[in-house]
C-alpha cells in the first residue's frame, strides 16, 4: 500500500469524523447552563461526549486498525469511564 491510498482513505474519513465531533461539540454546547442542569441534560453531553471519545479514539488515533484486544481494552475503558462519569453525576449527587 502506498502513502498517497493511505492519505486518500483517511482523507474521506477524516471530514465526516469531524464534522461530527463539532456538531457534538455544539449541542453540548448550546445544552450547557450556568445553574445546576437536570438529569437529562447531563446524559444527554454525557452521551455526545462517549460518542466524541469514541470518534477520536477510533479514528484520529486509528484504533479501529489496531489488534482486537486493543479495540478491546480501549471499548471497555470508555464504558468504565463514563458508567462512572454517569453515576457520580446523576446517581450520586
């Protein structure tokens, strides 16, 4: 495989993911308040949050090419972080 296929593929990935990452990036955004949010307002960033990690780590850092137990670990890390991000922010408080 050469430079320049490797260059076109990401080229036509690399748009999209960020195009989604600022259209997440604004609705959390535009959901923020200065006074306490409710419960739904923090899941709601919560969730375009895990979906911008989950973005960045497959594409920008290309873990989707990585071995499987890498996808692996990198999967379960994003779910262990925000099931605690979730709790102490809606359960706990």
């Amino acid at each position: 495989m050469t430079i320049s296929s490797l260059h076109t593929r990401v080229g036509r990935t690399a748009l999209p993911t960020w195009l989604a990452l600022t259209v997440c990036t604004v609705l959390s955004w535009s959901e923020s308040s200065p006074v306490r949010p409710s419960k739904a307002v923090i899941l709601i960033v919560l969730s375009l949050t895990a979906v911008k990690a989950v973005l960045i780590i497959a594409s920008y850092m290309e873990i989707s090419r990585a071995p499987r137990w890498l996808q692996t670990l990198c999967g379960t890390w994003i779910i262990v972080v925000f099931a605690i991000l979730t709790y102490t922010l809606c359960v706990a408080v």
